[in-house]
C-alpha cells in the first residue's frame, strides 16, 4: 500500500548529499569536489535504498552548492549532465522516486523583489536538477512562505510570481506548514497552479484548519497524476512545535494508516534518517524484501 523514503543523507553509510562550502570560498576547484563527493554518495545511498526496500529519496538541496547564485563559477549543468543522466538511469533502474525541497529561505511570495527573484533562481535550479536526472515522478515540494499579515495578498502574488515558471511547476507540489498554512490553503494555490498538494502529517497536527487528516488526505490526493506524496513525522518532546522526532511514533503510524484512502509514498522526516522509521516503519520495509 505505501513505499518509504527518507531525506538529504544515510545515517548507515555516513553518506550525504548536501555537502557545501561558504560562500567566501566559492571557487570552481572547491565546488567540483563537493559536487564530485556529493553525487558518489548519492550512487551510494540509491543501491543501499533499493538493497533495503526504500523507494524514495529526497536529494539534498547543496547537491551543486551555489548553484542558483549569480557567483556560481561555471556552467554546472555542461559540466555535470552526464553524470547527472546516468545516476537518474541508475534510480529509475532501481525504482528510485527522486525528490528536493528547498529550505524556507525560498520564497516566491515575498514582498521583497530580490527575494521573489533569489527563490525563482533556487526552484529554477531544482527542476534543471531534475530535469538531468530524468525524474519523471520526481518531486519538487515548497511551503506557501509567509503571509505578511495578508495571507489572500501573499497568496495571489505567490502564485503569479509561479504561473510562468513551466519547469518549476512540471515538479512542483505544495505543502501545509505548522503556523500559517494549512491544507486547504495549499490546495487553493495548487489550484490556481495546477500542481499537487503534500500533506505533512505533523504540521497538519499543529495546523489542522478545518480538516480531518482524513479529509485533508481525501481531498490532496486527486491533485496528483501519479503516486501522491505524503510527509511523516512525530513531534520531538523536548523541542519547539513541529521538530521532528528522531523516530516515528508507533501512534504517528497508526494514525496514518487509518487515514490514507489509497497507496501513497511516504518520506519519513525523522531526524534517524533510515533508521527514523520506528517498528511499524521496519515491518512494512521488512515486507516488502
């Protein structure tokens, strides 16, 4: 009925993908051997997933530090397209779902023009990444960013500042945060773009609106061509609403179950990484080996 993934880097292996580099040091010798040390460890951590019965994978966003800024000291797609194409043949051989998700920073709906601006060269270099790698099914995710004390204002100039952006939204989806937007007013702006909703099941606990987890599972599944997309996580005790648990909680697991209405895929947002799934998580990845 699901799949699992998890984010960024493979606790077992000590591998990640999201080595980077101050920008004081931003030269082409430095980037090229974090890129070079960022993509062996992808190939890594891709043949430890499908050797372990995970189908998802979210890359690190520093997959190409710098990328999208306008010091970046080479043409980074030349450069690294081949070996960008044949690690997205190695996922799709090994039935890899590619994923990215660009931190907070990224914010379309700003009202800062140098923002808006910033966050378009970030999700531009998101989807290019993609692209590269042959993603089909992959999977750009963005929170709705802030509201400025007009959420209907914030919420229109998010979307205008999109509509145009037809790599970005061939891989956009959108997701509920914790404080300001809930589910249904994700689903208004994937609306407007034409793009899928994710559903975070602990934001959704801290910000629920309206729905159900049920209903919100009801209604943001349809926005999906394919598989939907769901994010799993449980509340860190000991830390600020919405920090994610090193593990999921067995009753995080139930809940979700009890919720879902179809197979999904399920990035697992555990601060455990592969080993955040919890004993529910392990039976279902036991399963399916």
């Amino acid at each position: 009925m699901i799949r699992l993934g998890y984010p960024c880097e493979n606790l077992t292996l000590k591998a990640t993908t999201n080595r980077t580099l101050r920008l004081a040091h931003l030269t082409e010798e430095r980037v090229r051997e974090k890129v070079a040390e960022n993509l062996k460890d992808l190939e890594r951590v891709l043949r430890f997933n499908a050797e372990h019965g995970f189908a998802l994978f979210r890359i690190g966003q520093h997959l190409i530090p710098f990328a999208s800024h306008p010091l970046f000291p080479y043409d980074w797609e030349k450069a690294h397209k081949e070996a960008l194409g044949r690690l997205g043949a190695l996922a799709r051989a090994l039935g890899q779902r590619l994923s990215m998700h660009p931190g907070p920073y990224v914010n379309p709906g700003s009202q800062d023009p140098k923002v808006v601006e910033r966050s378009l060269m970030e999700l531009r270099y998101s989807a290019r990444l993609l692209s590269l790698l042959g993603a089909e099914d992959g999977v750009l995710v963005l929170h709705l960013g802030g509201a400025y004390g007009e959420k209907g204002r914030a919420l229109r100039r998010f979307v205008e500042n999109l509509r145009g952006e037809g790599e970005v939204l061939r891989y956009l989806a959108l997701e509920n945060d914790e404080r300001l937007w809930n589910v249904e007013e994700a689903l208004e702006a994937a609306e407007a773009l034409g793009v899928p909703v994710v559903v975070d099941t602990l934001h959704h606990a801290l910000n629920p609106g309206r729905l159900s987890l049920e209903e919100a599972f009801r209604l943001a599944f349809p926005t999906w061509r394919g598989r939907p997309k769901v994010h799993l996580a449980s509340q860190d005790p000991n830390k600020r609403p919405g920090a994610h648990a090193f593990r999921v909680a067995e009753p995080d697991w139930e809940r979700l179950l009890a919720a879902l209405p179809a197979p999904a895929d399920v990035m697992v947002e555990a601060k455990g990484k592969e080993r955040g799934l919890g004993p529910r998580g392990e039976a279902f990845l036991l399963a399916s080996l």
